[in-house]
C-alpha cells in the first residue's frame, strides 16, 4: 500500500507510529543526568560529551566508548542500568502523550528503545502510561541506534512495510536510525540536533491530533495534524 501525499505540509498520513521513549514519549532527564555524571565522575570523564553522543544509544555502546581500558564493559552496563531502575523520582510524561496514545489503535503502535525491557517498563509505568503490546527494546535485537535495525523489526511486528510507517523520535542517533530505515519522522524536543530536510519538528504532543479512518477495504490509515 502506498501512503498518498496530503497537500497540507503538517498533515502526515500512515498505518502505523513508532516511538521512540526517552526524551520522547517520556522525560527521564534528571535520572539521565545523574547516572552518566556518576559514570563520568568516577572515571574522570568528559562528562558534557557523554550526554552530548549517549542520547538516544544503547548504555552499552556509550559505556563501550568511554569508559578506560580493561573495563568489564558488560558489568559496568548492568550496574549502570540497575541505578537507572530504581531511580524514578521526577519522570513524567511529555505534554499531550498520554493523550496521544489513548486516541491510536493499540495494533498500529510499536515503542522502539534504547532502553531494555525492564527499564522500558519502570519508566513508563513511573510517566502514568501504558506499555504498547509490541516493544522492540534494546534486548530484542542486536545493532542499537544509530543503526535502524529496532525501526525496521518495529514495521515489521506491526506488518507495514516502512514507508506506511511513522516515527517519533527526539535523538539525533534515532532519526539517523528511522531515516535509514526508510520511515517518514518527526523530531520532538529541544535535543534533536540539525535536521535532515523533510523532518517536521515539534516541542511536544500538545498540539497533535490523530485521526484514524477505515476506507471501504477495510483499509485503516492514520492522519496526524502536528
């Protein structure tokens, strides 16, 4: 199926979103901020370049790049991310999320983080939002964003092919990983970084409305007015 164009340029039309979670569906800023500067102070790290390259990317692949020869990089993930799960306090939703996801069809929503299961759980139970059934986290696949194996298996779960598909994203590594994967994307937050040309850009969800239409095929499309 192809997805016809709309003459509005604010007007986006699909059959299925993925979103991104951190930054994007939910703010974990300060639990964010607080780890990596913990990791940061106890290996005398540059610690305004981890936040600047881990956003959006796995914990394992910043811990990878910086922390110092000899490392256990897999035991220093895992204590790292068990930080992160019992941390919670000042997690909330972005503004209109909530909102947004109620009004989509549970079938046509895949959540893609970098974050693993466990996590992806905590924090969006701690943002007062629902889990959506299908959740490609950083557990279930083997290349991490920037790379868009995660947006790819997404529209696959969900059984559209990419260009029927529509990203959220808030990290320049996840729209590097939505656009290779040949998926339509919308950038939100302060934290995108230049855009590619043809990535709308909005703060929050607060002024996006969806409407989900079934043609005469039986055919269900969503339209998204940002």
């Amino acid at each position: 199926m192809s997805i016809p164009a709309t003459a509005d340029p604010r007007t986006l039309t699909c059959r299925a979103v993925l979103f991104d979670m951190d930054g994007t569906l939910v703010d974990s800023t300060p639990i964010v901020e607080q780890v990596w500067s913990e990791f940061a102070l106890r290996y005398n790290l540059d610690y305004a370049e981890i936040l600047r390259t881990s956003h959006g990317v796995q914990a394992i692949d910043t811990v990878r790049r910086f922390a110092p020869a000899g490392a256990d990089v897999t035991a220093l993930t895992a204590e790292l991310g068990a930080m992160e799960r019992v941390r919670t306090e000042g997690i909330v939703p972005l503004p209109g999320a909530a909102e947004l996801l109620t009004s989509l069809p549970g079938d046509a929503v895949a959540l893609v983080t970098s974050a693993d299961r466990v996590l992806a759980e905590i924090r969006m139970n701690a943002a007062g939002l629902a889990m959506p059934a299908t959740a490609v986290t950083a557990d279930r696949i083997t290349r991490g964003k920037p790379h868009p194996e995660g947006y790819l298996h997404a529209a696959e779960l969900l059984g559209v092919q990419p260009a029927e598909a529509l990203v959220f994203e808030d990290a320049p590594a996840g729209i590097e990983a939505a656009l290779a994967a040949g998926i339509r994307t919308v950038a939100i937050g302060p934290n995108t970084g230049p855009l590619p040309d043809g990535v709308l850009h909005i703060n929050d969800y607060s002024a996006v409305h969806a409407t989900v239409e079934t043609d005469a095929t039986g055919t269900r499309t969503i339209s998204f007015r940002l």
